[in-house]
C-alpha cells in the first residue's frame, strides 16, 4: 500500500506556489493555551480526580461521587486508620501518625533473616515467618532482604521447589540455567557447566549456557 | 516521539492563524494511497509510519463515513524546524494546520496524526468543538475528564476553547452511541452543536447533564496496545521472539527519536515477576487499559518497579523505560501488555526478545 518514492522524483512541486486565498486552516494549538473558559472548580462543580485542594486549615475540595465536595480533614485521615490524625492542609490535608515514634502502618520491616514484620493500623508489628509466606507462594525462603530504595521483603526462590519433568530449561540471570531435574528445579551457574565463564542465553530455544 | 511532543507542547504559545502561506518547495518523498508526503527530517519515514497514516484515514471513512475526496499533500517538519517555520504556515503557537481549499497539510512531525483527522474529516466550517475532539480522538490520543463544562466550550475558536473538554466529550459520544452518529454529526458542520438534538434525541444541554453523571475518568486512545500478538510458547515457558527492524519494508517498524520502533502486545496469565531480555537497545512496557478507566489515577499509584499502565500519563501514554540489563525481572499484574522494542539507528536489524516467569530470587507480598 505505501509507496517509497526516491527524493527528487516529483520536484516539480518544489517550486509550485500554491494559490491560496480565503484559506481554510485547521490548526492544532498547543495544550498551554490561555482560556477564558470557566473552570469546574466550584463545590458542587462536577469532577473526576484523585487530588484534593485545601480550602482551609482543616478542609479540602475533594471529589465524591463525581461531584466536588467539602471535607474535613479530620474525616479524610480517619479514613486512613486509627493511627493517623489531622495535622493541617498542604495542598491536601495532612495526617500525621498519633505515636510518632511508632512504625507505619502497612510498612514492613525485616526483624531478623527469616522474619519480616508488617506495622498494622494500630501502629503495632506483626511479625511473620518467611518460610512460611514462600511456603504460600509455593517456593523456597531466601531471606527477608532491604533493597536500595529501603523496602523490606520476603524473597523467595523457585531453586529445589516441585516442577513439571517436561518444563524447558530458562535462565535464571545472566549467568544461571534453571532445568527441572528429576522433578526439582535445579540451578546450576554457567561457568560450572562450560568448565569456563559463561553466560546464560535465553534466546535459544531451549534457554540454554553460552559455552 | 511521544515525548517529544509533550515538550513541544509545553514550549509553545498560541497566536492568530496565518491568512496564506507559500509552498515549502520540499520534493515529495513517500507517497501512499491517499497522501503525497514531503518531509524536512533528520530522519526516514519508515513503512510502518506511511500504514500508521493510511489506518488513520481508514478509520475515518469506516467510522465516521467521512473520506478524502483527493489526495492530499502532507509537509512535514521535525518538531526543532517547525519552531522556525511552523509560523510561516499555520500561525506562531500552533504544531500544525490543514488547508481543506488547498488539499494540504503543514505540519510538525509530532502533530502529523492529529491532522490527518482534519485532513480525513474535509467539512471546512464544522464547529471548532467537535473537529478538534475528533482530530485528538480518531488520532489515537487517549482523553480525560476536562477542566471546563463542554457547553461552555461549544462556540468558542479552537484556540480560545482549549482542548481536554472537547476531546473527552467526543470520546464520550462514540462510546456511548457510537461512531456512525458522530459521523452524522460532523455532516452538519457549523451547525453541529445547535442541531446536536437532531442526531441524538437530545439537546446538547441534556447530553452534558448525561455526561457529567456517567462519564468515566478516562478512554484509551483507539491505537493503545495494538502491536500484534507474540506467540506464547506455553503459560510455563513464555514468550520468545525475533523481530525484524527494516525501515522500509516493515509495515510494523515505526520511527522514534533516533532510532526504530516495533511494539508487541502479550497476555500475562498471572500476576507476578517475570524475566525479560532482548538484545534491543531498550525497551518500554505498559500494561495495557482494557476500557473506560472509571477511577480517577494519582500519579504516583505505581511503583517505579511495577510496569506502569498505558493510563498512568497524560497526554502521552506511560510506560516503563528499561535498557541494559540482560536480564531484568518485573513484577507484572495480569492481563495484557505492551512491549516496544527499540534500535538505535535507522538500518535494518533483528532482535530477539524472551519473557518467562522469573525463578531466581525475587520479593515476595504477604498474602492477606
């Protein structure tokens, strides 16, 4: 259907002014456009939005039900849990945790190698075993781990879990090849494999070592 | 190229439209089925680009009835040059405009698709309102919910109306009753809005109650995740590819920036981490939106490490940015996905791509 042509082939229209007088132009304008248009930011105005706007200390705009409404920040952090009160409006109210010196609630926190403990909204530490949530996952406890960004995990491992005798090898990173052995995933580092260093190709099929 | 026009966009003004303008003297370098296509570029249009445009046209004419009834020649600038000459043809402030008297486009590369729609759509008068929604819709943009009431917008000039309203009300009519009225809306032209009730049963002022009560956040643009499919070997296995790079004969290799794009979509069966790698220079993945996005979307409602959804931006569509790693592990909610492989460069290429459920160590939520 599309058609290249070589540049030059219709230069005829390189000098072909084209008379136009009375033109009609559609443009397309720039989003930043200065309108006159009345915004719906009235209370009562409809809306769609995620995002409050303060109105006082302790009231904001907010968007219920397609309509814009006024709240009071006291309801909105409430809705947050127990653990949080009013502490004034910045753009959106804020809610400050009742005990400071508490942990936040839904955050999680490693409390030794195989334990991880998430804050419940009661500002209190719930600890859990990690064994037990790879268990729920059907996979194998590496640890709980912190990564750079500061978030606690559980981290868990298909390596020794249950596999299909039928399931591909695939690369584990860059330099490891999963293959389910004897109904086990097994993992083995390239360089074992090829007696040198090597990388996992997952490109082939099947995934396979780079020897 | 999505991101170039959000920066377009925030550098430009708005000014009055030019009376006339000369011809660019730029040689025709492609043409197609219904355009004549000179293009002041650093770089190709490639294959893929040129059935972009005509698949824009054909959903015009599908759609709405509408058609070109000529061909029609399309001036192309990069969005650098048509900051220098962008006010010679359209006026300062615009990234492009459509002469239906001259059959002829000038345009900044950013804005091509927008008017092809106008180009598509040839009724010179038809009120500003609904000819800029369907330009932003039927050029695949995605809509939100606007900051002003559309009856207020609904006699202004395309430049005094702004744009979110317009777009999300015309969006709105095409879900609501469908395409083939809107088509028959964009028949009355100057007349569209005061004879509104005619092809509704309704007056624009009760349409807009009607909108205001059911309208979602957000649509999709109608172009979101529409690479074709990669082959899922089987649910263990994955996905595994090689996809060739050929500027000019590949009808699915677009240009972007500096480089080639071809996008495929995939279906994640379970929500987890999954392993990808590709020998492309990168990559940028989003999941895909499946309808109307009922509710409202802060921007940071992901996580820098989840794949963001296509709705997570606005104007341009988001996604998630990756390149480096030979093997990176996501975590992926189910459903479908998008996935643009890019290459430096405009020469032909191949690159594989595999993604399989991850094996190695990876974090872990409780499950509540």
């Amino acid at each position: 259907m599309a058609r290249r042509i070589q540049p030059g082939r219709l230069g005829v229209t390189q000098n072909l002014l084209i008379p136009l007088i009375l033109i009609t132009l559609i443009t397309l304008i720039t989003a930043c456009t200065e309108s006159e248009l009345p915004l719906l930011d009235q209370l009562g105005d409809p809306c769609r939005s995620a995002y409050d706007k303060c109105l006082t200390d302790d009231t904001v705009r907010s968007c219920e039900a397609g309509v814009w409404v006024e709240r009071d920040c006291a309801s909105v952090c409430a809705e947050l849990g127990p653990a949080y009160a009013p502490a004034g409006c910045d753009r959106e109210c804020v809610c400050e945790l009742v005990d400071p010196s508490g942990c936040t609630p839904s955050e999680a926190t490693c409390v030794d190698e195989g334990t991880i403990a998430v804050c419940d909204e009661g500002q209190v530490l719930q600890p859990n075993s990690c064994s037990q949530i790879c268990a729920d996952a059907a996979l194998h406890e590496v640890g709980c781990l912190t990564d750079v960004a500061g978030e606690s995990a559980c981290w868990c491992t298909s390596e020794g879990t249950g596999c299909e005798p039928s399931t591909t090898p695939q690369c584990v990173d860059q330099d490891t090849l999963g293959s389910c052995e004897g109904g086990i995933w097994t993992f083995v580092e390239c360089s074992t494999i090829c007696g040198a260093p090597a990388a996992c190709d997952p490109f082939r099929l099947p995934a396979a070592c780079g020897c | 190229m999505q991101r170039h026009q959000r920066h377009m966009r925030g550098l430009s003004m708005v000014s009055l439209l030019a009376a006339c303008e000369p011809s660019p003297g730029l040689p025709i370098s492609y043409e197609t089925e219904h355009l004549r296509i000179g293009a002041d570029l650093e770089h190709p249009l490639c294959a893929g680009d040129l059935v972009a445009f005509e698949q824009i046209i054909r959903r015009v004419d599908e759609e709405l009835g509408l058609s070109m009834t000529s061909k029609v020649d399309v001036w192309i600038w990069s969005d650098e040059a048509w900051m220098v000459v962008g006010k010679e043809y359209c006026g300062p402030g615009t990234l492009g405009c459509t002469s239906y008297r001259g059959n002829v486009i000038y345009t900044s590369v950013s804005a091509v698709e927008h008017e092809l729609v106008h180009a598509a759509t040839p009724i010179p008068r038809l009120t500003p309102f609904f000819a800029e929604g369907l330009a932003d819709v039927y050029s695949g943009e995605q809509a939100r919910f606007g900051h002003s009431a559309p009856a207020d917008a609904l006699e202004l000039s395309a430049i005094a109306m702004g744009r979110g309203a317009s777009t999300h009300f015309v969006m709105w009519l095409r879900e609501t009753w469908g395409s083939t009225k809107l088509g028959e809306l964009a028949r009355l032209g100057k007349m569209a809005g005061s004879r509104f009730e005619d092809v509704y049963g309704l007056s624009f002022a009760e349409a807009q109650t009607l909108y205001f009560a059911e309208a979602p956040w957000g649509y999709p643009g109608l172009d979101t995740c529409s690479g074709a499919p990669l082959d899922l070997e089987d649910e263990f296995s994955g996905w595994q590819a090689e996809v060739p790079f050929d500027c000019e004969t590949g009808q699915d290799v677009r240009v972007y920036g500096i480089g080639l794009m071809v996008q495929r979509t995939f279906v994640i069966p379970v929500a987890g981490h999954y392993s990808v790698s590709t020998d492309a220079d990168a990559i940028l993945l989003s999941r895909c939106a499946t309808g109307p996005i009922e509710e409202p979307l802060r921007s940071d409602a992901f996580s820098d490490d989840d794949v963001p959804p296509t709705y997570g931006g606005y104007p341009s569509e988001e996604f998630g940015f990756y390149m480096g790693d030979p093997v990176r592990d996501l975590y992926f909610e189910a459903g479908k996905h998008q996935i643009s492989l890019l290459v430096m460069g405009y020469e032909p290429d191949a690159v594989n791509l595999s993604i399989w459920p991850s094996l190695g160590p990876r974090p872990v939520e409780m499950e509540h």
